[in-house]
C-alpha cells in the first residue's frame, strides 16, 4: 500500500505491507487525512513523543471505513465509517485502538471528518476536563486562528462562557475569529495586549487562559489571569523555554497544568474520546461544532501540502485525499 513515510532523504511516498489489525485495534481504510503542526516537524526528522525518526509512517489525524477488526475490537463493524487520531494516518490503511474511534455522522463527508478528532479531543479536554470553564466564565485562546484554537473557541462558546478572547498574529486571520466565537481578537505580539484583556475583564483577568504559544507570553499570561484562575499549557509555539515570574504565579495563586496526548496511556485516551461522545457529540452531528476547511490535496500531492501548512497562510484544516 501507499504511505508517507520519513527516511533518510526526508518524507515520501512509500510501497510499504498493509498492517494487519491484534487485539483491540481496528483497520481503517482511509480517505482523508489532516494535517497537524506535529506532522509538519515530523517531517523534518523532529520526534513527537515517542514517534519519529528513520521509517515512520507519518501522520495522525484520518477518516475512513472499517476493513478489518482485530479479535478483541468492539463497538464497531466492518464497512462503519468512522474518524480517529493516532500514528501512521497517512496511508491506504492504518491501524487505530477501538476506543479512540468517532463513528463519522451521516451527514459529513470524509473531508470534513477527518478535520475534527484531534482539535475535539485536545480542546475538550483542556477547556472542560482541565480547563473547568463555567457558564459566566471568560477564556482566553492563545492561537486561536489554528484548527484546535478555532475549536477551542467553539467549545467555550457552547459551554457557555461570557467572554472569548482569541489571539492571532496575522491580520486576517485575526479579523475572522469573531466567526468562529470570539468577542474579542488581539495580536499576541503587540505589547499591549495584557491590557486590552485588563480592559475588557475590567481589570480583573480571564479565568481560564488555553495556552498553545507558551515561551515568550508565559508571564504576559500570568498577567492577564485572574487570581485562582487557570492556565491550561497545550502547546509550545512561541518555544520551550522562557523566563516565568513565579512570583506572579503565586500571587495571583494561578493553577497552571500541562496537557499533551504524547505520554497519555490508552485507557486515559480512551476516556477522553469518551468523554467527547457523552459531553459535546450532539453538537458535533448538528455541525454546531466544526471547522473550516482551507485546502484539499490529493494524497500524491502531499508534500505540496506540507509547504502550504509551512507558508504558514492558511485559517482552518488542511485536507490529504485517498
């Protein structure tokens, strides 16, 4: 079969044996693929966790049909069309655990489902596990303009939050977030920022910051928070490493946690796509919550949509076809 595999001259398209499905996993047939920041360094050779390096079939994020289930499988047959995450998405066929599984609903196609596993389990997990946001509640999201920061919007919305904040350091993209639940878009780079968040809290600070940038706003967040508000770390784009004002940390008394599905177990990945299903699935099959899709590249032409990803241009999810 036909995969995306990172060797020593980079990524290609590769001939490699179809996988065959042990214990609870299901094969997938797969038809589209998104792509995600982590793809885009794994490309290059960079690790995500423990996948990576010489031989890695790439991707994480799919939609397709079941073509096979191993022994211990359940909740799904053979011919369901179903979305998912996990490694080596980008190939005919990939393997996936039974219980990190969506059943696609009837009225979306395979584009647009294979654009919401990741985004919905990562932001229901940091806005409503982690985050604990109420109704009331404000929330800032650092990165909104990405398919998880426009997620993450969505979901706050829906949970009822009184004041979404989205961050965005392009223009245009900025000037979208109000689509997608915003109240209120500021450019993370501007200086100034802390305090049109002060402004708009009336001083007081959000309750609940999601974080995808960390580094250089780390201590601009703790700024911008409430006291015994909470910060929710979900990523790293501004770097790994920054100076932090821990007095300001204590001060505010801020609860401040790290969240990445990099070293969860299964069962704990299990229980948040089930939590997903139980909280939010209805307004997933009415289409309140959904993200839009920038591009559709047939799977030949993927290395084209890594270089789309990498422009760095786009609002919303980038699409791979089978």
């Amino acid at each position: 079969m036909k995969a995306y595999v990172y060797g020593a001259e980079g990524a290609t398209i590769t001939d490699i044996a179809k996988p065959a499905p042990k214990g609870a996993q299901v094969l997938v047939r797969v038809r589209a693929c998104g792509l995600n920041r982590a793809d885009l360094g794994m490309t290059k050779g960079h690790a995500h966790g423990a996948a990576g390096g010489i031989g890695t079939v790439l991707g994480m994020e799919w939609a397709g049909e079941v073509a096979e289930l191993g022994p211990d499988a359940r909740g799904v047959k053979v011919g369901d069309k179903v979305m998912g995450s996990g490694a080596a998405a980008f190939a005919e066929y990939t393997l996936a655990d039974h219980g990190r599984l969506f059943s696609a609903p009837s009225n979306m196609n395979f584009d647009e489902a294979a654009t919401l596993p990741i985004a919905l389990t990562t932001m229901h997990n940091a806005v409503v596990t982690n985050g604990a946001l109420q109704p009331g509640q404000s929330i800032l999201v650092q990165g909104a303009s990405s398919g998880v920061g426009l997620m993450a919007m969505q979901i706050a919305r829906l949970k009822g939050a009184s004041l979404v904040i989205g961050s965005s350091t392009d223009a245009t993209r900025r000037g979208r977030l109000a689509e997608f639940g915003a109240d209120l878009a500021i450019d993370s780079s501007d200086p100034a920022w802390v305090d049109q968040v002060l402004k708009a809290t009336d001083g007081r600070g959000v309750d609940l910051i999601i974080d995808q940038v960390s580094g250089k706003v780390a201590n601009q967040n703790l700024a911008a928070t409430k006291v015994l508000g909470r910060i929710i770390n979900v990523g790293r784009l501004g770097g790994t490493h920054a100076d932090f004002n821990f007095d300001l940390h204590a001060a505010r008394r801020i609860s401040y946690v790290g969240v990445t599905f990099r070293t969860r177990s299964i069962e704990e990945i299990r229980a948040i796509f089930d939590e997903v299903k139980k909280d939010i699935w209805d307004s997933v099959e009415s289409r309140t919550l959904r993200l839009p899709i920038d591009r559709v590249f047939p799977f030949d032409d993927i290395g084209e949509a890594f270089a789309h990803m990498e422009a760095n241009q786009h609002l919303g999810k980038i699409v791979v076809t089978l």
